[in-house]
C-alpha cells in the first residue's frame, strides 16, 4: 500500500520505532479550516501552537509513505514538514547509492542496517537539515511539560534526523523482498544474536577525527605572514551532526557522555593514534594531558595540503580549512590548446594530440610560471590572483619535471569525453580543447549532421530508424565504431543496409561490406537486402565450397559479404586479406566472451569502421560490453584490467561518480532503444505475459524427492570441481524431472499424457489457440525435451515442426517461410539454437515450456514474435512447476531482478558457488506436497 499524494499538503510529523522499520509519519491539520488527512485512523498527542493536544491523525508506516515522499517534486503543493521528509529521504537514499550504511544488530538481537561512516562534507549537509527542521517535524513531546514550565519538551532535533534517517536506510532494502527472506532483505526475520559479532567486526569506530584549520590570530589581514593551529574535533559516527572540539570531552566528561551516547575518550585516542602514525606531528597531542591543539610550522601546513592531507583521509580524517585558504591542489593533464578553434574533421587517423602537465589550484588551472612562483615561495602560505593559497611544494616540483607528451586519437577521445586520463599508476583529471574536445561535443550531445536516407533504399524508415541512420553514418564517418543495440525486432537490419548505401555514395567510405552473422540468419539477411536495396549485390561466404571472396567477387566494391561466426573463425586470414569498407558483427552478444577465439579473430579482420548490433549489450556483466565496444572501437575503453578495476564496485571510493563517468564514455557509442520507449514502435500491438503453474504429479514428486536426496549426500561429501559438477548434474535433472519423467529416464518413444501437468496444460493452449486460428510457438532449451514434444503433439494429430541446432542452414530458412506462410502452426523451438534472430512474427502466442537462468535470453525468444511487423496482440505463457526449483527461480526472476540481473544471468555457474544449506533450500520440495502425490 502507497500513501495518498493529497497527505502532501497535511503536516507531517516523525514517530520512531524499534526497530527503525517499523517506523511511521502521522499526518494531520493544524487547524480544522487546513488541509484534512483523507481519513483519521488514530489520535496522536501533539504540541500545537504551545499547547498539548490529542488531535485526529493518519498514521502511515514509512515503507508506505516512501513511495509518495520520492515521488514528490519541488513544484509540488506541499506542507513544510513533508517537504523536509522529502529532503531527508533523498539524502539517505543518496547514502545507501554511496555505500554508507552498515548491517548491525539491535539490542534486541534484531537485524538492522544503520548509516555507517561520513565525511565532513556529509555532516555539513546534516547540520543545514537540522537547522531546517520545522517544528511540526518533531511535534510529539517528550513527556508532561515540568511544572512550571512553558511548554512541551520536544525531541532534539538531531536525534529526529537521525531516527528517521536510520529508518530510512532500514526499510529501503527489503521493499522489493519476499516475505521469506532472511536478514536485512526480510521484514519480520526471527531475531538473530548470532550476527551480533559478524556486524560488529564490520562496524567502524563511533567516532571519527577532523582537524580544523585556524589563524592563531583570527583579525589577521595578512595570511601570508600568520601563523597557524590545527584543533582535533571529534565527530559521532553513530550520531550524525554531533561534533565537539576533543579537549571539551575531557573537560566536561558527563556532557560528552550524553552527546555521543557512551565516553568515547578511548575512541577518540585510539583514533588518534592510527593517525598519527600517518602524520607524525600528531604524537604530540598523544603526549599531553588532553589532546587539543597543535601549533603548525610552514612544513606542516604544506603536507597536510599534500600527501599528509590525503592520508589522513583515507583514514577518515578530514582536514577543515579556513575559508579565506585554498589549500586543494591537483595534477591536471592539459590536452591541446586553450582558444584552439580546430575543426572536428580534423581529428582521427593516425594524428598524435600534445598534452602537457600542470597543477590545479581549486578549479584554477596554474600556468608554468605561477607553478615557477609556488616553488619558489618562501612561506607555506602565498598570495596568488588575490587568493591565499597553501603551497604543495612536492606536487609542484614533481609536476614541474614532467615532460609533455602525446596521446593517440582514441586516447585523446576517450579522456575527452571523461575527463580523466590515466598514466601510470594515476588516474588524472583532464581539461581537452580543440578537435578532440570538438569531436567529444559533438557526440556527447548527439549533434552529428543531419545526412538525408540514401535513394537508393526501397524504404521509408521510421523516425527513430533514421535517427540510428544518421547516429551510425556520423560514428563511421570518423572511423568509429558503434553498437547499435536496439530491441530485437525494431528494424536494425534495415538500418546497417542504409548505412552501407549511405556509405557508398562518398568514394573515402565506399567498400566492400562484411556481416557477421549466426547461421540461422543468412536467409534473413539475404531478402532483406534484395528487398531494400535490389541492386546490391549479395555474396554469401560460408559451405564447404565457398572460396575467397576476393575469387568469387564480380559486381565491383559496393557488394555485401555475409558469413557466419564459425566460418569467421576459419577463414579469419583470408578475410583479414580483404580490404573491408565496413565490418558488421549481428548478434554481437557471440562475441561477449574477450577471450573466446571467435572475438578474437574477428578482431584481426581490418575495416574502416566498424558496427556491432545486438539487443543485449551486456547479457550477463559488465565485461560483456567491454569485449563488444572493444571489438568496434579498439581502446575507447581501455584495457580490460584496468576497465574492471576502474568501474568495478569494489574499488576505493576516490569521491569520483564512477557510474557516471562509464555513462559519458559508452554513451556516445551504444544507441539503446526498447519497444516501450516512447514513440520507438507505438504501431506494435500488447503484449500479455503470463505465469502459469503446474503441479507435480505423484510420480514425478517420488522422483524429484529421490534426486535431492541422493544428489545432495553425494554434494555434502565433495569439493572442488566434482563438487560443482554435481550440483549442474542435480539442476539439469530437477528441470528434467520437472518437465516430464520421460525426459529424465530417456524414454523417447513412450507416451506422454498422464505423467506431466505441463504436458496437460500445453495441449490445453496449444488446442485453444488452434480453434480461435492462431499460431504458436513453444520454446524448451533441451532438445530432447523438444523431439519428445513434437512426437506428442503429432500423435495428437497437430501440424508442428522443431527447429534446433542441428537444423541446417537450408531447413532452418525453409521452416521458417513456411510457418510465416501459415502452413506450420506450432513450431518448437531449442531457446539457444532459435532465440535470436528469427523472424516469425505470424505467432501470437509464445510459450516457455521451461525456464532458463537468464531473463533476457526468455527475452529475445519472446522477440521472434513480439517484433516490428507483429500486428496481433502476443500472448505469452510461462510454465512453472509450483513448489519446486522452477518457482523459487521464477519467483527472483519476477520479485527480484535485480538479483537476476546480478547472480542469475550467470547460469548454474552463480548456482554452483552456494553453500550446501543455500543450495537444499533451493532445491528442496515444497513441504506442501503429500509425499509423492499433488499439492
């Protein structure tokens, strides 16, 4: 349940709870002319205009009112207390983005997550929304007011923040969970003291250090000649918003304890000690009766500005400046000229682009000699442009005896359109000018020329073909290389045939054209071309008689070439001895895998650009895309240890937004369309997906018990990789068992009604469908499982065929003109061998006869009929044996996608890492089930 948006307008007042997830917001007037909750469900005593009242409210949990808070804008009419909540819930939203929460366990031994360490900049922000509380936030009182006094005692304001912000972090986790799940995914989850020491190694310290920066004499004019203190503040972790000089904790050791909760004394010299040992000046402090203040020499202010300064924040300590001090000092990489008023045409080829080595000063960029100047200086403080400036002498040394350099086209695109470079062992800023910085304009803002389809296609492509049109045309004009990565369905053939006219109509462009392609859709690539543009010539490159297309070449250069993955892979000298205008990798999912020998012969075959297509960039993980991008525009991204390294989720936050940074590097070259984008194909008809259940019947619960049982003792007494093998050997057999006996014991010539509700329940649709004149689709990925099905439903006098890996390249075409003619009306098809490619949208209804591991491969199937020319409304069915390790899979399919996303799509292989425990949990029968029998 979602609160209503009209609660926006009531006041809004914060009621915490234990734990934090049980929390609510109470909605109320203030005063009977106001805004009026939508109904009253509780009586809630609140302090209104300095008196104690019990007033009518609506008490909303917060998992219900996030929904309605996040879905707020600052145009919306809303009251001053939820427009706060609506701040707060951002910030928390935008901890738990960062990382900066932690599992722990309550006193209670219940399971919680709780904000985790925050930097300066974090409590500075905490310390405005404190200051911005309203007072109707934190209306409920404490207690009775004392006698005598004025008015109720309300809750302190940071502690409000602080509740609600824990309560925040604590509900946002588990609002896509299921009911069953375990700690800190599940809402009412037994308690559990034995995680007690697991997240309390995980915790950090409750408090964390800062030093503060001061003039000794605050009225100086002068900074140059001013001498300098650093203080130790102490900052509660665990009470976000609390911060003291450290001497105040010693001198009013009660009022500390209240402040942080406990006596965080210990804390704060152990936290202290850790830092000195990174910044010696701080054993002082260790030494004496309080640790209070240091007295800064010139060096000392230039190394907590510099390598110091960096330590101590990888510690957590952050060091506060005065405001009238620059003390944050960078390198900077200057690529190209300031004022340069190059051409974007003159970038590419083989041009070398001159960077040079500076240091930033704050945002302002040092020239040489000001770097001269710093060096020089004889104070730790300069004045520079009418700034104070703290100096890094070893930065500028070291920057100053740098050379300048050069970087290749790609190079200096990439770093364009980042902002960053690496060398070395560093990861630089950039600032870029001229034709790189042109180029990287240019294609961040998609502002690429306007090129008019080619006369020459027999089509009017849709609008957003043409934006793909014109998007490729400007990448390949400057030989770069795109992944046009469009639904399947939506026209992206058609689109790369317009690209190769296009690019014949220009002599530097003109080519030979080689596509790259399974298979299964050289027929498909073939009409097409004869239909959209008929005076192409087509040479299809694959059999055992094919030759050279250099021999077999004789309609000039403008001809396509079509070959398959395998054949590539054979004949990769030969092509490569070709000179290509355009190389083309369709289905490029086939070439995720960067160590797989067909990516890397296709690597070796030379083009003056080239193009992937492909409706899913990245199947399973992110290197996925790496070796697809990698493969069209060689070093765009880099090489793959640092790619990994450098956007994995594991690496050290260096307070740059990663994800964004690989957004502005892989935009500009991976065009990504769906059908449910606005205005992508608003001619396609609905489609339906369903999930439909099966029960086991008696006998295969007897047989799905018995593998369990057996599998798992032998699973329990094994590692390694028979240990892994075992578990794949378990899978397969529970998904046999689960589709049909048969399919487990190798029957293959036995019947089949009886023995599987699937089989019960696929004749049912197959048989409704036949009577209302529809056609149908039926996807299994085991080929036994699909020879079995089309013996039934040919004993069953239906018309059906099965398409399959080992169908030839021929039947494959034949079988798929014939069922678009309607002369077939239920094919069956292996989900790997037909999930891709196929056009076959006279189906309307498609059915998954068992599930796979990865989402999207179920995704492209469905594709071969939900696609451009589909004109009927598709239905799709799903089978699901209930209570078996289909429906567990289902459920994160559906419930969980993004666990799909992220342990799923890597198949059984993610499956075969879990523990024995994990694993019988998956894969164990519903208790629901009377022993060999039906739910």
């Amino acid at each position: 349940m979602t609160a209503e948006p009209d609660l926006a307008t009531c006041a809004a007042t914060f009621v915490p709870a234990d734990p934090p997830r049980a929390a609510h917001l109470v909605f109320w007037s203030e005063s009977p002319d106001g805004p009026q909750p939508p109904r009253s469900d509780s009586h809630t005593r609140i302090a209104v205009a300095g008196a104690l009242k019990s007033i009518p409210t609506q008490s909303v949990p917060l998992a219900a009112a996030l929904p309605m808070l996040l879905a707020l804008s600052p145009g919306d009419t809303t009251h001053r207390s939820v427009a706060f909540w609506v701040a707060c819930t951002r910030t928390a939203l935008a901890y738990l983005h960062q990382g900066k929460v932690l599992p722990a366990v309550t006193a209670a031994g219940r399971d919680v997550w709780r904000l985790g360490r925050l930097d300066g900049e974090d409590e500075s922000h905490l310390r405005q929304l404190i200051a911005a509380l309203p007072p109707e936030a934190r209306a409920i009182p404490l207690g009775d007011p004392p006698e005598g006094a004025a008015g109720a005692l309300l809750p302190a304001a940071a502690d409000v923040l602080r509740d609600f912000l824990s309560a925040v972090v604590d509900t946002i986790p588990r609002l896509e969970s299921a009911t069953d799940s375990g700690p800190y995914l599940g809402w009412n989850v037994a308690p559990s003291p034995e995680l007690r020491a697991w997240a309390a190694a995980l915790a950090p310290e409750t408090v964390a250090l800062s030093l503060r920066i001061d003039p000794v004499d605050s009225g100086a004019i002068d900074l140059t000649g001013s001498e300098f203190d650093a203080t130790v503040q102490v900052h509660g972790v665990a009470r976000p918003g609390v911060v003291c000089d450290a001497i105040d904790l010693w001198r009013q050791p009660s009022l500390a304890e209240s402040a942080f909760a406990a006596d965080p004394r210990i804390e704060v010299l152990d936290a202290l000690r850790r830092a000195a040992q990174e910044w010696a000046p701080l054993e002082d402090l260790l030494r004496a009766e309080a640790p209070h203040r240091l007295r800064l020499e010139d060096d000392d202010l230039a190394s907590l500005a510099g390598d110091a300064g960096r330590r101590l924040h990888g510690l957590g300590v952050e060091i506060h400046w005065p405001r009238e001090l620059v003390a944050r000092t960078s390198t900077r990489l200057i690529l190209g000229e300031r004022g340069s008023s190059e051409d974007p045409s003159t970038f590419g080829g083989d041009r070398a682009f001159d960077f040079d080595w500076r240091v930033a000063v704050g945002d302002d960029v040092l020239t040489r000699e000001e770097m001269e100047q710093l060096v020089s200086a004889e104070r730790a403080v300069v004045k520079l442009r009418n700034r104070y400036v703290v100096v890094d002498s070893a930065l500028l040394r070291k920057t100053l005896q740098r050379r300048t350099g050069t970087m290749t086209s790609i190079e200096a695109l990439r770093a364009s359109l980042t902002g960053r470079a690496r060398r070395g062992d560093e990861n630089v800023r950039v600032d870029s000018y001229g034709a790189a910085a042109a180029v990287a304009r240019e294609l961040s803002t998609n502002n690429l020329e306007a090129v008019p389809a080619p006369a020459t296609l027999h089509a009017q492509l849709r609008d957003y073909q043409l934006t793909g049109f014109r998007w490729l045309a400007g990448l390949t004009s400057r030989g770069l290389g795109a992944c046009l990565a469009d639904d399947m369905g939506l026209g992206k053939t058609l689109t790369l045939i317009a690209l190769h006219l296009h690019r014949q109509e220009d002599p530097a462009t003109a080519g030979l054209t080689l596509v790259v392609c399974p298979a299964s859709l050289l027929g498909n690539w073939r009409r097409e071309i004869e239909r959209f543009a008929p005076g192409t010539s087509v040479l299809v490159h694959h059999g055992p008689k094919r030759r050279p297309p250099s021999e077999s070449l004789t309609n000039g250069s403008g001809t396509v070439v079509l070959t398959t993955y395998a054949t590539m892979r054979l004949d990769c000298d030969t092509l490569a001895a070709t000179a290509w205008g355009l190389v083309v990798a369709d289905e490029a999912q086939h070439l995720k895998n960067r160590s797989a020998s067909v990516t890397r012969a296709l690597r070796t075959i030379p083009g003056k650009a080239r193009v992937a297509l492909t409706g899913t960039p990245v199947e399973n993980k992110l290197s996925d895309l790496w070796s697809i991008l990698d493969g069209v525009t060689p070093g765009l991204l880099g090489p793959y240890t640092q790619f990994r390294r450098r956007y994995d989720s594991s690496a050290p936050d260096d307070g740059i937004d990663r994800a964004a940074e690989l957004a502005a590097l892989i935009s500009p070259f991976v065009l990504r369309r769906k059908k449910s984008d606005p205005g992508i194909a608003p001619e396609l008809p609905p489609k339906t997906e369903i999930d439909l259940d099966v029960t086991l019947t008696r006998e295969q619960a007897g047989m799905y018990e018995a593998l369990v049982r057996e599998a798992m003792e032998q699973i329990e007494n094994s590692d390694g990789i028979g240990r892994r093998g075992s578990i794949v050997s378990l899978l397969t057999g529970l998904k046999q068992i689960c589709n049909h006996p048969a399919q487990y014991l190798g029957q293959e010539h036995t019947a089949l009604t009886g023995r599987s509700h699937k089989i019960g329940l696929l004749d049912e649709l197959i048989d409704t469908n036949l009577s209302e004149g529809g056609r149908s689709l039926v996807f299994t990925h085991f080929t036994t499982m699909g020879r079995l099905l089309r013996r039934h439903l040919t004993a069953r006098g239906v018309h059906c065929e099965f398409l399959h890996g080992g169908t030839s390249v021929a039947a494959r075409e034949e079988l798929v003109e014939r069922f678009q003619n309607g002369d077939i009306p239920v094919l069956i098809l292996s989900l790997k061998a037909a999930g891709t490619g196929l056009n076959l949208t006279r189906a309307d209804h498609v059915v998954h006869f068992d599930r796979w591991w990865n989402p999207a491969v179920e995704d492209q199937a469905t594709d071969r009929a939900y696609r451009i020319g589909q004109t009927h409304p598709v239905v799709v069915h799903r089978l699901v044996t209930a209570g078996t390790i289909e429906e567990r899979i289902a459920g994160m399919l559906a419930s969980k996608r993004q666990l799909a996303d992220s342990v799923l799509s890597h198949g059984t292989d993610a499956l075969t890492e879990l523990s024995d425990g994990e694993l019988a949990r998956l894969v164990a029968l519903s208790p629901d089930y009377d022993f060999g029998g039906d739910l």
